[in-house]
C-alpha cells in the first residue's frame, strides 16, 4: 500500500511544485492562472515525461490484519489522520486554492480518494495521510502566498522590504529544486510557508507604510475642512468622518493596516467634500451680504435725497421706531472652535499620529536622497 501511494503521490508532485513556482512571475492573475493551467495539464497528461517509471518489483500484498483489535486500532488511526486531512484541505479551499492552483488541488484530491479507498479496505494510511496534510498545507500556503503577492503589486510595496520580497520569490525557485530531487509534502509544505511568510511580511511592512501616509491626507483634508467651520454647519457629516479616522487609527494600531489605508482614503474623501460644499456656500453667503450691502447703500442715498426734498422734522413719525429700540433678540453664535473633534487626543489617535510622523520622515528623507 506504501508503494502505490508513492506512485500516486509521484505522480502530482509537479504540480504542486508548478502551480507554487508561478509566485515569482510578475504577469496580471489572469495570465498566471492560465500558465499554471497550462504547465498542469502538460504535467498531468497521459505520456508525460514526469511521470514516475513503472517498478520491475511486484506491488507488495496487503498483509492481513491478525486480530479484530488490531484491526479496530487501524481504524481507528485512519478515521483520526482522514480528519486531519479534511481539516487540512479545508483551510485550502479557504484560502482559495481550488480557483487559484485548480489543476494542483484536483490532482491531489485524487490522491486523497485513493488513499480513503485504500483505508476502507482496511490498510494502514496513517502515514500517506500524514503526507496528504503536507501537500494540502503547501496548495494553502502557496495560495495565501498568491494572494499576498498580488496586493504587494497592486500597491508597488515590493520598494518598503525588498529583502523578504527577494526572499519570497527566492522560495519559489527552491521548491522546484526540491521538485528535482522527489521531495516529500513535508518539505514542500515548509519551502510553501518560507515564501508565504516573506510575502506577507512584505504586505505589512507597506501596507503600514501607506496607510500611515495615507493618514496625513486624511488630517490634512480636515484642517481644510476646519477652516471652513465645517463643524458647525455640518456637524452630522463632519462627525462621521472623523469617526471614520478613528476607526482607521484603531485598525493601524492593532495591525490591520490595509483597513486603516481604506478607513483613511474614505475620511479624505468625506473631508474635502465638506470642504468645498461648505466653502461654497459660505461664498454664496458672502454675496448675498454683498448685494445686501449695496442696496443699503442705495436705500441710505435715496433717503437722504428725499430728505432734503422734504424733511422729516425732529418729532416722532408713526411706523418709524427711535434709533436705539431693540427690534430683535440678539442671536449668539457656540464658539466655532469647540466644533472641531481632535483625532489625535486619544491614545490611539496619539499612536497613529506618531506613526504617521514616522512614515512621512522617512518618506521625505527617502525623497531627499533620491534627488
């Protein structure tokens, strides 16, 4: 039973191995996915010169349990590594690897379907379920490790650790030399976890980096939106974008940077529209006052011209309040500048902001040293 399931295991190496290598290629998903489909189907093929060479050696027979116990104790070990293998292979399909690495996660549950047939006739699969969980780690490791790269990518992170990124697709390479030389899923699942922990140390490092750049966009748009006294005349919508920075601080703050980057994007966005929506009504006030102004003037001018046409006298004239009656209560206005919320006065809007202030030092010296 050991060498069928070696025959078997031999035969789908490669593809874990392809389907992991595509990690250190730098084309869209898209065209990933289909190299990987295409180099799976080569590998898989009836013909394929990577399939193991037949053994002159007859299969060993199945050696007959002696005893109901001995038989009840297999298994019961096969019952227990089968539902490690599904565990296992559930936290594959969970990270994506039945669409990602297709071909890879089908040929392996083949594998898996034989060494579940071998089990019900009562062969002891405890060790090629062992191997199993390995090769079912590596499809999910090298799926998470697909997944990281694509967002290093798509936000040019690669430029914050470029040494783990080096490291990454270092690993891709080596997991075909492992390939080479007939390696096992233990192996493999360990070369696939190398890759996916430098990938994803890399997505961090830059996710944290931007998000805390991303955040002095954010304050900056709220000082414009400040200055405007926003918080006053729109107090509902400036508060909910403040909140919205504060959510982000607590995400950058407890690791969940790209959270926090998102959180930050969306208060600078909320921010400069109430800058303007309220920038422009404050114009339009101010032309209203203008206007109002002007026809002071001209009513004033029209007075005193009718005055001298026909003077009034000194004596009270009905409809004509005195000058100093009062013909309105006098409004008062809450001071604007306890309207502005401060995103930096808790303890976590303090870390932030000091991140913040790390990111854009670092940012400024970097710049500095590239001109």
């Amino acid at each position: 039973m050991k060498k069928m399931y070696a025959v078997r295991a031999a035969g789908i190496l490669s593809a874990v191995l392809l389907t992991f290598a595509f990690v250190s290629c730098k084309s869209t998903p898209t065209e990933d996915t289909d190299a990987v489909s295409d180099s799976l189907t080569q590998q898989l093929a009836p013909g394929s010169s990577s399939k193991p060479e037949k053994s002159d050696q007859p299969a060993e027979p199945a050696v007959a349990e002696t005893s109901d116990t001995g038989a009840d104790d297999v298994a019961a070990r096969n019952k227990a590594m089968l539902e490690k293998v599904e565990k296992a292979r559930q936290a594959a399909v969970d990270a994506g690897a039945p669409s990602v690495l297709k071909d890879a996660f089908s040929a392996t549950d083949e594998l898996y379907d034989g060494v579940k047939a071998d089990a019900a006739g009562g062969a002891d699969m405890s060790e090629a379920c062992a191997d199993l969980v390995a090769r079912y780690e590596a499809l999910e490791k090298a799926a998470k490790a697909y997944a990281a790269k694509q967002k290093i990518d798509e936000y040019n992170l690669s430029q914050y650790d470029q040494k783990n990124y080096a490291r990454g697709e270092a690993a891709a390479q080596d997991i075909k030399n492992l390939y080479d030389n007939n390696a096992s899923g233990k192996e493999l699942a360990a070369k696939a976890e190398e890759g996916n922990a430098a990938f994803t140390q890399v997505l961090l490092t830059g996710l944290k980096k931007i998000a805390a750049i991303a955040r002095a966009d954010a304050v900056a748009a709220k000082k414009k939106a400040d200055s405007v006294f926003a918080g006053v005349s729109e107090k509902e919508a400036y508060k909910a974008a403040a909140d919205k920075i504060a959510s982000a601080d607590s995400n950058l703050v407890t690791n969940n940077p790209e959270g926090a980057y998102k959180g930050y994007l969306a208060a600078t966005a909320d921010f400069t529209a109430l800058y303007e929506k309220v920038a422009r009504k404050r114009e339009e006030a101010q032309r209203a006052m203008e206007e109002a102004r002007n026809k002071i003037k001209n009513a004033a001018e029209y007075a005193a011209e009718a005055d001298e046409a026909a003077p009034l006298g000194d004596g009270q004239i009905e409809g004509i309040e005195d000058e100093d009656a009062v013909l309105l209560e006098e409004e008062t206005f809450d001071d604007p500048d306890k309207a502005v919320i401060d995103v930096d006065e808790t303890q976590t809007g303090r870390e932030a902001a000091e991140l913040e202030a790390q990111a854009v030092r670092q940012a400024a010296e970097e710049k500095k040293g590239a001109e």
